[in-house]
C-alpha cells in the first residue's frame, strides 16, 4: 500500500479522528503544506463505534466555527446549545436529590453558540472537506506503523505494512495508540486514575384502573 500522490510531505499525520482531522483542516486553511493522513481503518469515521459526543464550551465551538470556518455545517447539522450548568454535591446536605446540589452556571446568555456535535458525523464530513483538496492525501487501513525520526534535518520516514513515506513534520495524533508513545517508550502511569460512564435508558409509565 503506496500513498497515490507522492511519497514526501510537508506533514504526516498519524490518526484520522477529531484531532488529526482537525489539525488537517487548520493546515489546509492557512498554510500551503502538503499533509498525508494516515489511520488504521479504512474509514475512520463510519468503521468507528458511536462515539458519546462532545459538548463544546465558547472557546471550542469558536474555533471550530471561526476558525476552522464549520459556523454553517454546524447549525445545520448539529444541535446549537448556550453555556454549561455545573452541579456537585453541597456538604452537609443529602445528595439524593438535584435540589440539594450547589450549581454553577452563566446567567445571561452568551454570543457565542455553543455544540453538542455527533463525533463521527462531523469527523465523516471533516475527512470528506478535507480529501477534497489536492494538498491532502487520506490512506486508510495503514497497520504497524513505525517513525524513524531524523536527527540530522534530513525528513522524518514513516513506514507501514506495504509503503513508506517522509516528512518534514509528523504528528502523532493516534490517541489511545499511542504510536510514537510506544514506540519510543514515552508513555507513563498517571496516578490519577479518570473514568466515566454513559447510559441511555427508555422512559416508561404504568396506570392502574
């Protein structure tokens, strides 16, 4: 497997989720670079299980509107919300009730609107825009991915099963795959230990005569 286009780039980006996708947006933007994105699916988005989604504060929903200029894509296919609550338990009172939660939150509306974005539509349209300009070339379903980093200002080479390319830049944006992590043994236990849960369930109501 052979990128189709060339075998050097400006900038190679390993991982076509929200962040790869993203920064290939910013660069097609405002730079002339040339950009290779790679992802082990053959179609990230719609191989993807349903992601939970991702609520956007000011400072998220401005660069993806103004910025990353999606202002129209998202209030057409998104759903526009203003501000965050913020709940936690007050001391000293029951916490088996929403009533006895402290709150924080915005109290008059803000100009600038807000996302609850469906994550694998918008990557599923971001690897679409994004593929469309010549500058940016998408090879999916790339496995064992290897960087060979450059100490000398020579290009940086990435290898794959079946190809190999080189770059000015690589960006590792692989999440969870940790490419350059692993491979450079760069990864460490945080000891603080984040989770968190979602669950939908379906309402129900019951009558007695």
């Amino acid at each position: 497997m052979q990128p189709t286009k060339s075998s050097k780039y400006d900038v190679v980006v390993i991982g076509a989720g929200i962040a790869g996708l993203t920064l290939c947006r910013h660069l097609l933007l405002y730079t002339d670079k040339t950009i290779l994105l790679l992802d082990r699916r053959k179609d990230p988005p719609k191989e993807a299980p349903q992601k939970y989604g991702e609520s956007l504060v000011q400072c998220s929903a401005y660069y993806f509107s103004k910025v990353l200029d999606l202002e129209e894509y998202l209030m057409t296919e998104h759903y526009m919300k203003y501000n965050l609550r913020f709940y936690w338990p007050t001391e000293g009172l029951d916490a088996s009730g929403l009533e006895n939660y402290s709150q924080s939150f915005i109290r008059t509306i803000s100009n600038i609107p807000t996302y609850q974005l469906d994550r694998n539509r918008l990557e599923e349209h971001l690897l679409a825009i994004n593929t469309e300009n010549p500058r940016c070339e998408f090879l999916g379903g790339t496995k064992d991915v290897k960087v060979d980093l450059s100490t000398n200002g020579d290009l940086h080479r990435v290898s794959f099963a079946g190809g190999e390319v080189s770059g000015r830049w690589v960006v590792d944006a692989s999440g969870r795959g940790k490419v350059l992590g692993r491979q450079m043994n760069l990864s460490e236990k945080n000891a603080i230990r984040h989770g968190a849960s979602f669950f939908w369930w379906r309402a129900w109501s019951t009558s007695k005569n």
